[in-house]
C-alpha cells in the first residue's frame, strides 16, 4: 500500500465516521422551544464539533490502523 492509498482510506474513514458521529447527542433549537429568528428549527443549540472531530479522529484511527496491517501483511 502506497502513502497516497494510505491516506486516501483514512480520509474515507474519517468522513464515514463524521457522518455516524455528527447526529449523536444533538438538541435541536426545535427541542427547547428556542428558535432563534432566521435559522431552521432544526438547527442544533450546541452542536460541540470540537469533541465530535477528536472522536471521529480516534475511532478512525482505530479502524484504519488494522485494515492497513491486514492489507501490507496479507496482500
């Protein structure tokens, strides 16, 4: 497996992972009867991407370093 390949299948995890995370443990501006004027009901009140990122970054990581070890050994 090249560094590009390498590379190519984390970014692919990392994203995959985005979008599972992303909908986990959201409040919606809907939920607490708050809308703010001009934004969708459905907009999240505190949507915490920081936390969200670094769990994504780790659990791709934790999928990515074995699918890389199986493809070099094995292939």
């Amino acid at each position: 497996m090249t560094i590009t390949s390498a590379i190519v299948l984390l970014s692919v995890y990392w994203f995959v992972v985005l979008f599972i995370v992303l909908p986990i443990n959201i409040t919606t501006q809907n939920d607490e009867q708050n809308i703010i004027e001009g934004t969708a009901p459905s907009s999240p009140v505190e949507p915490n991407l920081k936390r969200k990122f670094s769990i994504t970054t780790v659990v791709s990581v934790i999928l990515w370093i074995p699918t890389c070890l199986a493809i070099n050994l094995f292939y």
